[in-house]
C-alpha cells in the first residue's frame, strides 16, 4: 500500500515571497491533515479536512496560509507572503476516519517538507 | 487538553529492552494514550494505544498504571532502528486532534 505522498521535499525562499506544498493521502482515507513541526518541536496541527470540507482550521494563520482539498482526494497547502517563522517542516497525514478509539483514525504521515524562508 | 509529561532523552544498547515513561497525572476516564515515533527525517509513525489494560503489538508493548496517571512504553530488544523521538499523547473520544509536545529522544548505541 503506498504511503501519504508530499511534494517538494524541499524548498528555500526568501521572506515575502509565496510558496505551496502537495499532499496525495493514502487511497480511500477520507480525512487529511496538515502540521508545521518547528526545529525541535513537535507537530502542531495547521488544519483538518473531512473529505473536502474543513473539520479544524483554529490554529491556521489565515491572513498568510491558505489549504485546500479538491474533490476530497489531494491537497495543497500555501503561504503567501512567507515570514522568516514559517521555516519548518510541514507534514501532511491522512486517517481512513476523523476519530474513535479505533485503529481506524490512526493518522499516516508524510515524510514532509522542510521550508527554509532566508 | 490533558497533559503529559515525558524525560527530554534516553538512552539504550543494542537488543536491551527500553523503557520509556510518560506522566499523565490529569487523565480523564476518556482519554486514550497513544504512542507515536518519530524517526529522523520522517513523518511520525503509529506505535500503540491503549485505554486501561495492558496491550501488546508487534512493535512494542504499553504498560498503563492502575491509576492511569502513568504508562510505561516499552521496547523489548532495542535495534538501531528505534533510535527516534518518542512521542505520549492523550486522546480523548471527542478530540480528534494529536497534540504533540516534545517527546522522549531515544538513542540506541551499538
């Protein structure tokens, strides 16, 4: 079974100018999540989409970062104008349900991407 | 959110077991505990959950504390592959969110 694919691996910009990441789940996983992971931090999450409508967006900086999800499937995630404080990397995870004790809602990770804003 | 509270690293040698605690004093009777690693530059991966009772998988095993203020992961022969953070994370039924803090770093000499 093929893993939650993210596209680039890297990337380095400088500040103010724009930048997206993609985002493939595994087949069939309705819900997809995106986390920013500081240097030395654990994930936080960005944003959570049931199909294509957004379950959690509270902790999204909504006047510089946008996500979207398509036809309930892909995802892109972008920052426009980047901050020298977005420089981490963004993981993108998908689970076959949103929650419940079951093995069911257990998110698979990305190997995601590592922005460097100079 | 309930809190938990894990030691910053440790280590461990090659095919020892590895125990990893997790501090969890404000458990409510819903929260789950998950484990989830985090080997270097990857997404961090499933390990267990559990809710009152002991449980095992393939990968490892949890000890919860009769209380749940406490469990214990546990690594039955550490291999270089386990080198990772480890993460402890409270989930209650109503909260779909993985709140991570900053995990137990774990390193495994050869």
């Amino acid at each position: 079974e093929a893993g939650v694919a993210q596209s680039p691996r890297y990337k380095i910009i400088e500040k103010r100018q724009s930048v997206a990441f993609w985002c493939n789940p595994i087949s069939g996983h309705a819900t997809l999540y995106w986390y920013q992971q500081i240097l030395g931090q654990g994930p936080k999450l960005l944003i959570q989409f049931q199909n294509n409508g957004v379950v959690d967006d509270s902790q999204l900086p909504k006047d510089r970062f946008s996500a979207e999800r398509l036809k309930g499937v892909d995802s892109t995630l972008k920052i426009q104008p980047a901050k020298l404080e977005d420089s981490a990397v963004y993981l993108c995870a998908s689970s076959l349900e949103s929650w419940g004790p079951s093995l069911a809602d257990t998110q698979y990770f990305g190997p995601g991407t590592r922005l460097t804003v100079l | 959110d309930a809190k938990t509270t894990q030691p910053n690293s440790m280590e461990s040698n090659e095919e020892e077991p590895v125990h990893l605690p997790c501090n969890h004093s404000t458990i409510s009777g819903t929260d789950y505990i998950h484990w989830y690693r985090q080997l270097p530059s990857q997404g961090p991966e499933y390990v267990i959950h559990g809710l009152t009772s002991n449980v095992n998988n393939r990968m490892a095993s949890l000890a919860i504390a009769e209380d749940r203020k406490s469990s214990t992961l546990i690594l039955h022969r550490a291999t270089l592959r386990d080198a990772a953070v480890y993460y402890c994370i409270l989930r209650d039924l109503a909260d779909y969110k993985l709140s991570f803090g900053a995990g137990t770093t774990v390193t495994v000499r050869a």
